[in-house]
C-alpha cells in the first residue's frame, strides 16, 4: 500500500517494509544501486528532518569512507535527484532532507498507525493495527539489509511489528476473540518463546477458551522456560493470573501489558528519592513528533545532542518532550535552567543543587571542588541531563559537559542552545521554525501545517470554538507567515485574540513589539514577551555583530555573501571582516544560512522579526539612510549591468538574476523614489522597466515611477527619458491612454543622452509608438522604418513589430503578416524569447482572423512555450485562453479542455481578475457548447463579477480627473465584457 504525499506537481510514496519501492504520481521509480537506495532509505526513515552530511556518511559506508566523502555523498545526491521529482530532496544547513511528511514512508507511517491506535477503544485498536500490520510486504529494509546502519532499524522495526500484534491480540481478547487466537498464539509463542507477554496471552486465552488444564500447563512450561534460560521468575502479573487460574476466578485484562501501558501496581516500587524533575506540561504538544523521534534515535549512537535555533522556536519544550519519552529508558531525567546563572563559577554548583547534592556544610565553595563534587556524583549514575539555555554560557557549559562526557559513562546530556557548544562528540539538531502554508493556501490546505495547528490550539484556550475557516484563512496564513513560523510568537500572538479579531492582529504586526508585549506569567523572563525573546539574543552579541546584523537588516531576499560585504562594509566594520562576523551570526542563530538559490548562491536570512528588531536598532545609531543607500547603490549598479541581457542570448540568465534579487531591488527602489535623491529611484524605473514588461509586473512599475517623477526637479533629461519611456510601455493595456501618450511625448521630446545618441534601445521607439497611439499610422511606419536597418537586431525586431501591428490597425492582413514574420525572425537572431512570443502571439490572433487555425494554434504553442519561460503572465495566459478556442475551431475538443484547465491553474497561482476572467469567459462558452447551461451560467457570472470589480479597484487606484475610466482601466475588458454580457442574455434567452 503506497500513500502519496504532495511534492510540487508530484505525489512521492517510498515502500522499505518489503524490497524498496518508490511511486511518484503512482509511476513506479526506479532507484538503482546499494548506495542511492541507501541515501534514499535514510533519508526516508527521516522524512521531512534533516539527515546530517556525517549520518548519511557514516550509514553508506559505514568504517571506509572513500577519501573525498562530502563530495562522493554530494554526487550521490545528485544522482538520487535526477530520479525523484523536482525538490524531492532538499539541501539543508546540516544536509540533506526529503521534502516529504513521515506520511510518505510506509514504516513512519506504520509507526504512527500503531501509537494512535493504543489510544483507541478495542474495536478501533483491532481495525487500525489489522491496517497498519498490512503495510508489511516482508522483511524490513530488504534491499539495504547488509548496511551497518540498517541493522538497528530492522531490529526496532521488527521489535514494533511484534508489538503490535502483541496490542491487536490484547485489545481481540477484550473482546471476547478468545476461541480464534489459541492456534495463532500458539504459533507466535513458539516462534517468540522468551516473550513473556505473547506466552501470557496464549495462557489466557487458552482459560477463557475454558481450557483450565492446557492454560496451568502453559504457564508451567513459561516459568521452567524462564528458569532454566534466563534464571528468572516469572513476573507478578503472571504469577497473580496462574493464581486467579488455579482458583477459577476471573484472570486480569491485562496479563502483561506493554512497558508504556503498565498500571502502576505491576511495575517495582519506585525508589524513596526523586528520579527526575521534569515539569508537568499545561499545554499540548503540537507536531515535532519526528523530532522527537530522531533526538532519542541521535541519543542512542551519542551522549550530547545540543539543540539549536533562534530565541523563541521551542528548543526547551522539545527537550523537555525528548526527556519524557526516554524517562522510562533512562531511569533519571534532571533539567537544569541556566538562563539565571550570569556566573560561569556558578554553573556546577547551579547542577548540584537541581541533583539535590547540597554543598557540605562549613567548606568554602570553589569551581573545582564543585565541579569534583558534581563529577563524584553522577560517576555512577545513569541519566539523561538536560541543560537549557546555555547560549551565554557556551565555553563553560561546553568544559563542563566534556568533563561529564569523559568521566560519567552513564550520563547522556540535550543541551539547548542559539550557539553549539564545539566539543567532541557533539551532534546537532537544528531546531527549525515550524511549517508555513502557501500565500494563498485555502483552509483545508492551511490547516495542514503545524503552525496554523497550533496557532488554532492556543487560539481556542482563549476564544472557545475558534476554528480556521474560509472567512479568516488569508488572515491567519499571513499571520504565521509574518510571525515565521516561531512557536513562542504564535502562542503569544494567540493571546491577543481575547481582545482582538485575527484579522485586526494580522494588520498590525508591523508594530510587532507593542502588540506582543503581553506576558504569560508562567514563561520564563526571556520569554514573556517578544521584545524580552529579542533583547536575551542582542546582550549575547559583540558590538561588531551588533552593527552587521543592524546594516543585513535592510536586505529584503537574503543577502548572498557579496552583498553582504559591499552593503554592510563602514565604520566600525572592513569588508573583510563581513565573512567572519556573519558566520558567528549564524552559529549564534541570529542569521539563518538557506540553501543555493536559482544561481547556486548561499543566501543568508534573518527572521522578520529579528529584521525588524535589528532595524529598529539601525535607526537608533543615526546610519540608517548612509546604509539603505548603500543598499540601493549596490543593486542598481548590478542591475545596470544585467539589464542589457535582457534583450539578447542570456536573456533567461539575466532574467533569472533580477528574479532573484527581486525584493531587493523593490525595496531599494521604493526607498529610492521616496528619498531626497528621485533621480535615484528614476535610474530604477529605467533599469528594472523592461524586468517589469516581461514579467507583467505593470502596477509596480506605476507605484515607483509616480512616486520618482513627483520629485524629478532638475533630474538629468536622458534618466527622465528613459523612465517616461519604461512607464508607457509598462502602461500599454494598463493605464489611460493620455497618460501613456504624455510620457512617450516626454522621452520623444528628450530625446537620448548628452552625446546625443539614446541612453536606452527602446528609447527610439517613443516616437513611432506615440504616433501608433494618437493614429498618425503613416508617420509610425515612416518612424520604424528608419529604425529596420539598424545592425542591432533587436532594434530591427522592434521596428518590424511595431510596423506590424500598425498594418493591421490598417487593415492590411498580407503586409502585417510579412512584417511580423520579419519580427519574428530578427528577435530569434538577437535571442529575445519573450519578444518572439509577443511576436508569434501576433501572429497567431492574425491567422485566426483569417481562419488559418492550424497556423494560429502553432503560433500559439510557440508563444506560450517562449513567454512561459518567464514564470506565468498574463499574457502566456491569454495565449492559452486563445489556443484553446482555436483548437475547438479545429475540433480537438479535448486538448482544448485541458489547455482551459492549465490556464485556470495559472491564472490562479497568478492572483490577478483581468487574466482569471478571460479563462472563465472561456470555460463558460465551453460550457455553453456542450449546452450545460448551469456550469455555463456559473462560468460567466464569475467571469462577470471579477471584470467588474477590477473596473471599479483600478478606479480607486488612479481616483481623479484624469484617472483611467471603467472601461479603459482593464486592457482589453471592454470587448470581454461585451462578450460575456452577451453570453449571459443568451443563456437568459434575451438577445443584446
């Protein structure tokens, strides 16, 4: 049985009870090789956590690593990565993780089957063990069984495998099953005969069967078994059974429970002195369960487990959750609470007091003989000691745990820190913030991710009933996504809702430290409020990290190293010295170290509230507007030497740079536009113009060029020039048209730079276009035609293009159709792709009005593989909107159907009306054909409403005497809106 797990467009399932088995989609995959499938197998059994580089070193090849390991592991997963699907398998900080919930591995999921069924009333445990035991298709780990890591998780899986048949026989003989389990007990115990609790079944079920004599037999054969082979008796609950037998009274429900299920009458009694001091938990425990789960496993192989992350991720809580679930294990479970120790010479004595070894009376306490006392005490002790919040005390806490570790082979230590404590036989475990759900994920889907679960378990300890729904989805998905996900600021942001509703909370999180200043009294100090999280991290830092972490701060998409090093670089702190104080940031958990971006990259990020905290602090030290324009001049000038790609061959690299960047280079440019210095935000709107058309991002183009011009006193005319001319075409279906006509008579009228020539290819084609605008169609050809023999083939391109269209405004389909192929052929030679998908889209709608469909529908395929190329727009939207009605014109109804339904996916993900409507429109004509008039009407009414409202929301955008009008404000929503307004009186049967 393989269940599917959502990874981007696939679902992965991974099969290891049994010889290995991966779907994907439900196609078989093929993992090939001892070592690939050994990667895939430990990186599955750690689903969804990260597997360290030295793990999965150690459990492929074990005592003989090859010479360059890390570079052998590395080209292992690159292999792995080629079979899976597209982000199946992740870089992490610490290694590798597979994108997948524990769901997607049939032994964590066979896990979980069996832990919620010892919750259940007998009746459901029997149904849901009968399920999970039909997970096992044979041996566990079959295809890596010879691996050394292999063995432990066989022996474990096997052990739970028995269990659970153990529990499912229990929960049958509550239910009175007794008569059909003798033979298959009898056969267990035979196979199994030193477990005790399998021969104790068997022995009542053969009594309540009403077999007295076999059940007194079988109990004598386990106590001489137990005897001659272990030389122990057999244990109370048994021997309190064989005594209800010979009597004839009723035998105990439970002959021999599970460890974990025992009462408390059959277990020794506990010792006269406390064995731990863990608290008793007010709140529920919410995900982290593989956490907990691979910690106890690293505890197995290691005596130190520090676990890491920044202020406030629940780093103590999961401690103290591991320390439960081992307490049984381990006998003794001490934490110690550091964070009021301020003294390095107090730490020993701080975990002499929590063990209850008081200091002797009339000595003289010094470090040593604390730390001689402490050593003496735990020397022959077996425990798990817990010690929280080492962060300001790394180098002591660490000499103080090597000598533990050296000195008490019985003591394993979880530390929990925001730095690790750098001794031998340290392992790490990278406390993450917990999942967040996509932007527009819907309730259903939200409700999914363990932070949306918990902010809805502490929001209902407050307003009972809360629930996540479709009313306050987008409210609370903004919330956790704003808040990043961190336990403690959701716990604390869920309080607030007493007063306020998620919505007003979720507005007001720009002023995060004031709305989150409420305390919960029983937190420790450092985490009663938000800024008490803050202010514990910022006392630990030197003051030259101080300044980085202030100056990183103003670096919106993760800032690579080279950005770094030319953004924070000042006073107080060289360009050299960026690598080393950034890296200690990191280990202090303050900066957080991501994976390679679309470039290979490292980028280096900061939570959004420490950002915000730290920026707080940047305002404060008077440097503020010296580093934002340090910011904004370092992004302008990459982009200023990208933007040329952008019309040639390394188009797409160049694209995929400015994507990368991209909040960078808005954040800069919006601060730009609105300082003293707009000719600075002008030089944006010139160099991130053409970034805009391509990529449809027109509104935001609008923002920052109005924002710029409204300061453009005395700016230079050539920067004037070229952003007049980025606004127009940007406004080109988006503005009002003497809006656009004004700039273009602006860079027309500027003309290019002092020398003369234009600072901008498409400068040149201002006049032709402004003359296509105002319908002065001779003068636009005259214009571009000066233009067609320049030797740039792109300036070529444009003018054919623009020649092109202007035809056809006339009415010349056989002159347009020669020009545009001329477009067409040029952008190919300058390796523009999204100019020859524009072109090729012209030519499509072209020979659809002639009728040639066949042609248009190449033409089209060919426009949206090339515009695709540039993520999803709305004109690749559109190009799918028309190729499907061209494909019913050619009667391929059915690739029609799912070009419609690719097209709407789209223009979902896209979250734009205009597009969104156009696919309805068509859906509903669809619908229409087939004469289903309820979806038709269904279609077109959606299609209805979201024109409309777009007509009224860019009114409100542009508000004035001049502002766009209903209809001029959506592109083309005139002619859609006629359409679907007739489509709908035709359903109503009223003609227009």
């Amino acid at each position: 049985m393989c269940l599917g797990v959502l990874l981007g467009p696939n679902r992965l399932s991974i099969a290891v009870l049994g010889p290995l088995q991966v779907e994907a989609d439900g196609v078989p995959v093929t993992v090939s090789g001892t070592r690939m499938r050994a990667l895939l197998v430990l990186l599955a059994l750690n689903a969804g956590s990260p597997v360290t580089n030295q793990q999965l070193i150690d459990g492929i090849w074990g005592q003989r690593p090859p010479g360059r390991a890390l570079h052998a592991l590395r080209a292992l997963v690159s292999r792995l990565r080629r079979v899976l699907p597209a982000g199946a398998v992740e870089w992490h900080a610490a290694g590798y993780r597979l994108a997948a919930p524990p769901e997607a591995v049939d032994a964590l999921r066979f896990e979980q089957r069996v832990a919620a069924a010892r919750t259940r009333t007998p009746a459901e445990a029997v149904a849901d063990l009968r399920e999970a035991l039909d997970i096992w298709r044979g041996d566990a780990l079959t295809d890596v069984a010879d691996l050394p890591f292999a063995q432990a998780h066989i022996v474990r899986l096997e052990e739970l495998r028995i269990s659970a048949i153990e529990d499912r026989i229990e929960a049958q003989l509550q239910l009175g099953e007794s008569l059909r389990l003798t033979a298959e007990l009898q056969s267990l115990s035979t196979a199994h005969p030193l477990r005790e609790r399998l021969r104790g079944q068997l022995i009542r079920a053969l009594y309540l069967s009403g077999r007295q004599a076999d059940a007194v037999a079988a109990y004598e054969e386990t106590r001489r078994m137990l005897a001659d082979q272990l030389g122990l008796d057999p244990s109370p609950a048994l021997r309190e059974a064989h005594l209800a037998m010979l009597r004839g009274e009723p035998v105990p429900h439970a002959v021999h429970p599970p460890p974990e299920a025992r009462p408390p009458d059959l277990v020794l009694a506990p010792p006269a002195l406390p064995t731990s001091n863990l608290r008793t938990q007010v709140t529920s425990f919410v995900g982290r369960a593989a956490d907990i789960l691979e910690i106890s496993r690293l505890l197995d192989d290691a005596r130190l487990v520090t676990l890491l992350g920044p202020g406030g991720v629940g780093k103590t809580r999961l401690a103290e959750e591991v320390a439960t679930a081992l307490e049984q294990q381990l006998g003794e479970v001490w934490t110690v609470e550091l964070s009021a120790v301020r003294d390095a010479a107090e730490l020993p004595r701080a975990v002499l007091a929590v063990l209850g070894s008081p200091e002797p009376a009339g000595r003289a306490s010094d470090r040593s003989g604390d730390i001689d006392r402490l050593i003496g005490a735990l020397r022959s002790r077996h425990m798990l000691l817990v010690l929280d919040s080492c962060e300001h005390l790394v180098r002591a806490t660490a000499q103080l745990g090597g000598m533990i570790l050296s000195s008490c082979p019985g003591v394993k230590v979880i530390a929990t820190s925001r730095e690790q404590l750098g001794i031998a036989g340290e392992r790490l475990w990278l406390v993450e913030p917990l999942a967040l759900p996509p932007v527009d994920a819907d309730s259903r889907t939200a409700g999914s991710y363990v932070s949306v679960q918990l902010f809805a378990e502490r929001a209902r300890s407050v307003r009972h009933g809360f629930e996540v729904d479709d009313s306050n989805v987008a409210a609370v998905v903004r919330l956790c996504r704003s808040l990043d996900g961190i336990p403690l600021l959701l716990e604390l942001a869920a309080g607030r809702l007493r007063a306020l509703s998620v919505e007003q909370l979720a507005d007001r999180l720009d002023d995060r430290f004031e709305m989150l200043g409420g305390s919960n009294r029983m937190s420790l100090g450092r985490h009663q409020t938000l800024r008490a999280v803050v202010d514990w991290s910022w006392e630990l830092l030197s003051s030259t990290e101080r300044t980085l972490l202030c100056r990183i701060a103003v670096l919106h998409g993760g800032a690579t190293l080279h950005s770094a090093e030319r953004v924070c670089r000042g006073p107080g702190l060289a360009g050299e010295q960026v690598v080393g104080v950034l890296t200690a940031l990191v280990d202090k958990s303050m900066v957080m170290a991501t994976g390679p971006d679309a470039l290979g990259e490292p980028r280096f990020r900061l939570l959004d509230t420490i950002r915000l905290y730290a920026l707080e602090q940047l305002a404060v030290t008077g440097e503020e507007q010296a580093v934002r324009r340090a910011h904004a001049e370092h992004f302008l000038e990459f982009a200023e030497r990208i933007e040329p790609t952008l019309r040639g061959h390394d188009q797409l690299d160049g694209f995929e740079w400015l994507r990368a960047n991209q909040d960078d280079l808005h954040a800069a440019a919006r601060w730009a536009a609105e300082s003293a210095e707009p000719e600075l935000g002008l030089r944006f709107v010139g160099v991130l113009g053409w970034y805009w058309l391509l990529t449809g991002q027109h509104v935001e183009c609008e923002n920052i060029a109005t924002r710029a011009l409204r300061r453009a006193d005395g700016t230079a005319g050539r920067v004037l020039s070229v952003a007049h001319t980025m606004r127009a075409l940007n406004g080109f279906g988006h503005q009002d048209r003497r809006e656009i006509s004004a700039s273009l008579g602006i860079a027309a009228d500027l003309g290019g730079d002092e020398n003369g020539g234009p600072s901008h290819p498409a400068q040149r084609m201002a006049a032709p276009l402004l003359a296509t605008l105002t319908g002065d169609h001779v003068s636009a050809l005259e214009r571009a035609g000066v233009l067609i023999s320049e030797p740039d083939p792109w300036m070529s391109a444009c003018a054919h293009f623009l020649r092109g269209e202007t035809y056809l405004q006339l009415r010349d389909p056989a002159t347009a159709r020669d020009e545009l192929g001329r477009a067409l052929e040029r952008f190919h030679v300058a390796g523009d792709q999204w100019g020859a998908g524009q072109v090729a889209s012209s030519l499509a709608d072209l020979h659809t009005s002639l009728g040639d469909h066949q042609a248009a529908a190449r033409h089209y395929a060919e426009a949206i593989d090339r515009l695709e190329r540039f993520g999803v727009t709305e004109d690749s939207i559109e190009a799918r909107t028309k190729l499907a009605r061209g494909l019913v014109a050619c009667g391929e109804h059915d690739r029609a159907a799912g070009m419609l339904s690719a097209a709407l996916d789209a223009a979902h993900r896209l979250g734009m009306r205009e597009p969104l409507a156009r696919v309805h429109y068509e859906l509903g004509e669809s619908a229409r054909r087939d004469n289903d008039t309820d979806l038709a009407r269904d279609h077109l009414g959606r299609a209805w409403q979201l024109l409309r409202t777009e007509a009224g929301a860019a009114q409100r955008r542009k508000p004035g005497r001049h502002g766009p009008t209903a209809d001029s404000c959506v592109p083309r929503a005139p002619g859609v809106l006629r359409s679907v307004r007739m489509a709908l009186a035709h359903l109503r049967g009223v003609s227009e």
